[in-house]
C-alpha cells in the first residue's frame, strides 16, 4: 500500500483528503506544522508528500528546502490559486508538481497516482537498458543518472522528464508530449512547470564543449536533447 505524508494546517481539509486517499487504496498520515512535516518526510516511510505552502511557522516552502537537503521524495504542493511566484520557486527547490487550491479529493488523488505511477514503474527490459547520450548516461531501472562519469541528483520528475527526451535524443519533444509522459498528465493552459523544470535540469547537466547546455529550446516545437 502506497503511504501518503499529507502536510497541512487546515485540520478540515486535510480530514477530507485523507478520508478520499484512503477510499482509494492509499495509507495517509497527516501532520499540520512545516518541521513536522519536514521531519517525517525524511524519515523514508512515505511514498511521497503532498505540502502545503501556506503554513504559520515553517512554511511549505521552508519545509520543501529541508526535504530536498536530504530526500529525493516526490512532493507535490498545494498552491493558492494563482499564486505564481510560490508555484514556480517550489518547483524550481525541486517540486515534483503542483495542485492549485481549492482542488477536489479526486484531482488531488489523480495527481499523486500520476507521479507515483512515473515513479514506481517496473521498467520492460528494453526501457531498462542503459540510455547513453553524449556525456549523459541514464539508468532507468536504478532512477541514476551521471554526466561525464559524475553523479547527477534529480527530483523524480527531473529524472522522467529527461528520460523522455533522452530516448528521443536528436529530435525536438513538444511541452505537450513532456506534460503527458514525464507528469502523467495534460499540459494545462499558461502551465509553467515543464519550463521550470528543464531550466532546473539545464543547471544540473554539464555543458557542452562548446559550451552550450545540451537542453536546447526549438521554437514552436518544443526542448531536445542534443547528440554529441
């Protein structure tokens, strides 16, 4: 059974949450402060966190920088809607995703199946195979990544996405294409998560020897991963 950590100071809506996750199969644990939460989270018994941001003390942001120091947990945050600029800085601390609140139990519930089935699938043995790109080097049934014989860290997500565009190396991957097989989801209308975080993988890879990044934006089309 997959246990979800639900991190939130609304004592109500996290009852509601937990009550729809565990009609739906899932073990929830709830805790309603930041440190808290942060703690348990690194404790390695959850599958992942859902955080909210908006919290007195610790916020959720705050909470996010302690998880990512030690934990590559997917997380997925819980943001007022149309907040911006909190939405973005999650995702670029190493968010996984994000639901815009109000949300309804069963988008919440969708949204944590979606990453966790990115997460926890079995690869077939020709999606296991060693992905080797330039300088990139992928392991897929280990989730390990290293660039010039270094280790890279990525968030769960960072790692699908890159994945995606390493098995269609050489070629551009349009946002929606990303959104549907690195998240597991749609791409929604003004949604700014891929963009975030291909910028964060552009900072994690190492350049080219020319000195570009290989995550190269084609116009109109989308990212790809540049072959050596």
């Amino acid at each position: 059974m997959n246990h979800v950590l639900l991190i939130d100071d609304d004592v109500e809506l996290v009852t509601m949450f937990a009550e729809y996750l565990a009609q739906e199969g899932f073990a929830v644990t709830c805790v309603h402060n930041g440190q808290e939460g942060a703690r348990a989270a690194l404790s390695g018994d959850y599958a992942i966190a859902i955080l909210d941001v908006m919290m007195p003390g610790t916020n959720g942001i705050d909470a996010l920088r302690l998880i990512r120091a030690g934990s590559r947990i997917p997380v997925l945050m819980l943001t007022a809607r149309g907040d911006d600029a909190d939405r973005i800085l999650g995702l670029e601390l190493g968010a996984d995703d994000y639901v815009a609140k109000p949300c309804t139990p069963r988008e919440l519930t969708a949204r944590v199946r979606a990453i966790l089935r990115r997460t926890q699938a079995a690869p077939e043995s020709a999606n296991g195979a060693v992905l080797t790109v330039g300088k990139l080097t992928m392991y897929p049934e280990q989730r390990r990544v290293t660039w010039d014989g270094a280790p890279v860290e990525l968030t769960s997500t960072e790692f699908n996405l890159l994945e995606v565009l390493a098995r269609n190396a050489g070629r551009p991957v349009s946002k929606n294409e990303l959104s549907e097989q690195g998240l597991g989801r749609p791409l929604a209308r003004f949604d700014r998560n891929i963009d975030v975080h291909l910028s964060s993988l552009r900072h994690k890879l190492g350049p080219l020897a020319d000195g570009r990044s290989c995550l190269q934006t084609i116009y109109r089309q989308g990212y790809q991963l540049i072959r050596e």
